[in-house]
C-alpha cells in the first residue's frame, strides 16, 4: 500500500516571485471575489485534472 505525501502533510507553504502588477492584480481579484489569496490558490490547484482523470 502506498501512501502519498498528500495523506502526511497537513499544511504547506509556498513561495513564488511574480511582478507587482500581477500581485497587484491578484489581490484586486481576490478582493472582487471576497476570497483570501490563498482560497483562489486552492481552488484552482483543486480544478486542475490529472493524468489519471483526463484519459
């Protein structure tokens, strides 16, 4: 049986380096939208398909 890292890990970081104008950007949709920045993250990481669910 095998167990992912998913199943261990209970929180995580991430750091990534984009423009100001982008950040800038996120955080006005975020606001538009009335979600946390790190809510669009997860929600977008969680509508991406796998390999297993596209074929």
């Amino acid at each position: 049986m095998y167990v992912y890292w998913v199943d261990i890990m209970k929180d995580c970081r991430i750091s990534l380096r984009v423009s100001a104008r982008r950040m800038q950007k996120f955080r006005e949709y975020a606001v538009e939208k009335d979600k946390t920045l790190t809510q669009l993250i997860e929600e977008y990481i969680d509508s991406l398909q796998t390999a297993k669910e596209i074929k």
